[in-house]
C-alpha cells in the first residue's frame, strides 16, 4: 500500500489527537503513572489541543496515511524550547511520531523533511529539537541531518522529571 504525506487541517484534529496519544504512550507510556499519562494525554493530545495548533497559521502539522489509516505525524513551528540563543524567528520541530509497527520504513525521514522545508521556506534559519535523553536513534537520525546537542531541560509529566536534550541546526546557505 502507498504511504502519502499531505498538511493536515481542521478536520484530521481527531485523527491526530488519537494518532498522537497512541504513538506517546507507545513510546513513553511506561515511564509514568497512570494518572500523571492521563492528565498529560488530555492536555496535550486532545481533539481541542490539536485544533487549536492546526487554527493557527505560526504552526503547520503533516499527517501520513496509508490505506486510510493515520500512521505518523509531525508538527512545527516557532521553537518554544528554554534554551539561552533561542530568538524569535527560530523554529522548532515539535513532534514527530509514527506507530511503533511503522518505523524505519522511510515515513519518519519524509515527514521529517515536509517540517523543515516548512520550517525554512522563507530562507535558512535557525532550528531547534527537543529528544528524550535516552532515545538514541532520534539523536543519531538528528546528527545526520546537521543537528548538534545544545543543552538539555526537564520535561516534565506531572510528577515526572524526563531528561530531555536540545539539538539545533545553524542556518544553512540558501
């Protein structure tokens, strides 16, 4: 079957809000309790949550699809991350996730470049990623793509400290 990558819009909000839970919990789920996943799945992965992102034009999500099923997704915009040389004008991927069973099939690679030509369609700039400091194969895909450890903060879920690292990409020559 073919996978196809579009920009998703208002109406693939339950869509994502079911993908993006699920694909959390694939990955992170056994770290917390049940009630500090909850709390955080309703705040961030919720029908509203991912309204409210895709009504907003400073953001942009990509949805992959394959036989009428969401498998991934990926989500940019201007970088949030609490780093020191973060500056208005920088972007960040947010978010990129596939299904457990979907990975290392090329799909991560494709949503990961839709997000940053998004990123740079008005020319280089700086960006930014955030990666669990024990996902490994993240921060080697990232490397290969220019991106180098910047520094690292606390993501927190509910009670639940998570090391996480930041990676940047300086600007590239157009």
């Amino acid at each position: 079957m073919t996978t196809t990558i579009r920009r998703a819009n208002l109406d693939d909000a339950p869509a994502l809000a079911e993908l993006g839970a699920t694909t959390f919990i694939e990955a992170f789920g056994q770290l917390y309790s049940p009630e500090d996943l909850q709390a955080f799945l309703e705040e961030s992965h919720s029908v509203a949550a991912y309204a409210k992102v895709l009504a907003n034009a400073d953001y942009a999500l990509w949805i992959a699809e394959r036989g009428g099923r969401a498998i991934g997704y990926a989500q940019a915009g201007p970088s949030g991350l609490p780093h020191a040389d973060v500056r208005p004008g920088d972007g960040e991927l947010k978010r990129l996730y596939l299904l457990k069973g979907e990975q290392n099939g090329g799909v991560g690679r494709a949503l990961f470049e839709q997000a940053l030509a998004w990123l740079e369609r008005d020319g280089p700039r700086m960006l930014w990623i955030s990666v669990w400091s024990e996902n490994l194969g993240a921060q080697r895909f990232y490397g290969r793509h220019g991106f180098e450890y910047a520094g690292e903060y606390e993501f927190i879920v509910g009670e639940q400290r998570d090391r996480e690292f930041i990676y940047r990409r300086h600007p590239r020559a157009a």
